[in-house]
C-alpha cells in the first residue's frame, strides 16, 4: 500500500511538517515517504535478455451493481482501474458505470485483500493479494477474465508493479523475509505469461548489522520512459530515512542517479518523464516543502523548474514545454486552511498560472491523463472517508463512482 504516502504528503505539507534524517536504524525498509535524500553507491544491475512478443474470511468487497458498458466515447480518455477498498474497479468513459473486476478474500482478518495494483497498455491487469501465507501475483484480462497466479513463495513479499511497454514483462519490488534468504531483496521482472523471477538489480548488502550505514539502500520500480526502453526507480535508506531516484536500462545496466544540490531533498512518489524520454519532473526542495525540478535522464543534472516557495504536487509535463500540477497556497491572514488548486507553468522559474478554484478537500492521490488534459483525483471530504473526482483543465469537477471507503490506487485501461 505504498501510495498512501501520497495522502501523507499532502498532510506534511498542508500542516507545515517535513520529514528529516533519522538518527537510529529501523529493521523494516519505509514506505514511500518525504525524506532526506542520501548518498548511495554506484549500482549495476544485471543485465537481462531483452524480452520477445510472443476462500475465506475478509473485508466484504464494496457493493455496486454492475451496469451495462457504455459507448466507446465518454467524459474519461480512457477506462479507469481504480483499487477500492481491497478490491478493483473498473469505471467506464461515460465516468458512471462501474464493476467490479476482483473478489479477493485473504486469511487475514479485517486485512483488505489486494495491496497493489498496475494495467498493462493492453488493459490486462497484474495485482497482489497480500494472504496469511504468501504474497501471490495474479494476472488477469481487462475484465477479471482469465484469472491466472503467476508467482507464490512464502516469505517473498511483492510490490511495486510496473508493466513494461510491450506488455511482456511485469517489473516489481521482491522484499525477502526468509531467515537465511534464499536470494537477494530487490527489483525483479516475470514474464506476464508466467515463469521465475529474474533479478535486475538486488538491494546493497549490509555493511554492519549493529550500525548499518545510511548508505544502505533498497531499490523498487516506478515508471517507464515512454519508448520503454529505461526505467525510473527509487531508492531508499533501508534503516533509515532517505530517499532518491534515478535511471537503469529496461535489460539491465548501470543506474544514472538524479543528483540534487547539499540541504536539498527528494519526495517520493510523485514524479513523471517528458514526453519525449530525455527528462524526469519530480518533487524536491527545503525542509520547507517539495517544489517541481527536472532531472536529466542521461546525466543525471538537476535544475529547480519552480522558486522554492512553489509548493507543489504531481507534476506532469506537456508536448509544448509546460508543466501542469497541483500548487500548494496558503491564507495570506494564516487562518484559513491551505488548500490546493490545479495550476501551469509555462516555462521555468516564472509564476504558476493557476487553472481552477482551489479545493475545498485535502488532495489524496492524483492520476493524470497521459496529455495533460485532466486528472482523476482522490480527496479527503469532511463528511466521509475519500471521495473520487475526474477534474479536467478546462471544465468542472465531475465526482465519480466510488465505495466511499478508501481508494489506494488508480490507473487507466487501454485506450490512448
């Protein structure tokens, strides 16, 4: 459930708390956190083959009767996949219809079955199901069709799904708590059809257990480049907080790490490529608060794109140069509640151009479309625990169907 991050950021932020450097080793790695960006070594990952074309008890899943589909044009790009209360969803483009793809029930107790989730370009579905035994990787078509487990192992735990382009490949996070492991924590990618996991790159081996060093990191999977042929990854202090990103080849190679100036540091868990590969926008900044910068995704230079008191969330960069995200502003009186309204910035380290009025809910979790016309938003009402909203740049906030009970993960089905 690592994007829940994304609604403690917006909590960090909106109360003027950060995150800093921890002073004792922890013996779980962080989820995706706001933190201090570490220095790590140097990684090679292992380079792979390029890939060929070729019950029981548990939270009751959320009921809505299914609808009919809908034609193929609609108010949404594309078909949304939304993880809703353990369990995925799938809204149609007329942003109304919406069934129910899973119907997941775990050994645990009160534990919402599916814990992550990612769509390939084609529209079939990678998820997994965190159960008493074993995490499992379940592959299915659009629809739920087809349900197939295509990796089990006690002890292995799985997360951080990211497709590759062609839809051959699903790349993740394997945490390993076997005592003594049997292989190394770190990025892996299946085969969709099935098959072992490869390593691409393992975590850095502890240096002392006592008194692990900072620079001690995990790595895991983020996004693609849009070509498919690089792959943003994060990384992290395990026994510490911290966190980076940087570039690998899709097949294996060396890691090109995004490089931030002293007393600067990286939020995880909002970050996007340029359209055209060669750039990485992401949130970086102060203690004060994260502000959008650029990385080179060949170098790995970093320049500020926004002063330092552009507080900012989920950047996402335009075909004609502009950047569009979600800007922080406070009450100039210092009485009111800050709140987060839809901006652009058209070229750096000029004032945003702000796109619509600001919300009256804290922000949650931000999906935009590919084109930067919209984005599918979750936000935090005062009457109830999430809510789901299509907001497009250039019209009114459309709420669409939702459980009420807590969305921890969104992504589009085939259609760009």
């Amino acid at each position: 459930m690592y994007k829940l991050f994304l609604l403690l950021l917006t909590f960090l932020i909106v109360s003027g708390c950060t995150s800093s450097a921890g002073s004792t080793p922890t013996p779980n790695p962080p989820t995706r956190s706001a933190s201090l960006s570490t220095p790590v070594p140097t990684l090679t990952v292992t380079a792979l083959p390029l890939p060929t074309a070729s019950m029981t008890s548990g939270p009751p899943a959320p009921t809505i009767a299914p609808t009919p589909t809908p034609p193929p044009d609609g108010i949404l790009p594309a078909p949304l996949y939304v993880l809703d209360y353990g369990q995925i969803a799938r809204i149609e483009r007329d942003g109304k219809s919406r069934n129910l793809v899973t119907s997941e029930r775990v050994d645990i107790q009160g534990v919402e079955p599916i814990a992550t989730f990612a769509v390939s370009p084609a529209g079939n579905i990678a998820y997994v199901v965190g159960d008493l035994k074993a995490d499992r990787l379940v592959w299915t078509g659009p629809h739920g069709e087809n349900k197939r487990t295509l990796y089990e192992a006690e002890g292995h735990e799985l997360s951080h799904l990211v497709w590759s382009k062609d839809g051959q490949q699903i790349y993740l996070r394997m945490l390993n708590n076997r005592r003594p492991p049997d292989k190394p924590s770190g990025i892996y990618r299946i085969a969709s059809a099935g098959g072992p996991l490869e390593l691409l790159g393992a975590d850095d081996p502890v240096d002392n257990v006592a008194n692990p060093s900072p620079t001690i990191n995990g790595y895991r999977p983020f996004a693609f480049s849009p070509d498919g042929s690089h792959l943003l990854i994060e990384i992290y202090s395990i026994y510490y907080d911290g966190c980076s990103l940087g570039i690998i080849p899709a097949a294996g190679g060396d890691l090109v790490r995004l490089n931030l100036p002293l007393n600067t540091k990286t939020f995880c868990g909002d970050a996007a490529w340029s359209p055209d590969g060669t750039a990485v926008y992401f949130l970086a900044g102060p203690d004060s608060g994260p502000t959008i910068w650029r990385g080179d995704a060949s170098s790995g230079a970093t320049t500020a794109m926004a002063a330092a008191n552009v507080l900012s969330r989920a950047p996402v960069a335009l075909s004609d140069g502009a950047l569009r995200f979600f800007l922080l502003q406070r009450d100039p009186s210092g009485s009111g509640p800050a709140t987060f309204v839809l901006s652009s910035l058209i070229t750096p380290q000029t004032a945003p151009v702000v796109l619509g009025a600001p919300l009256s809910d804290r922000l949650g979790h931000v999906l935009w479309s590919p084109d930067g016309a919209g984005a599918v938003i979750s936000v935090v009402p005062t009457n109830k625990p999430v809510d789901l909203r299509w907001m497009p740049a250039d019209g009114e906030p459309l709420s669409l169907p939702n459980s009420s009970q807590g969305i921890n993960g969104m992504a589009w089905g085939s259609g760009f």
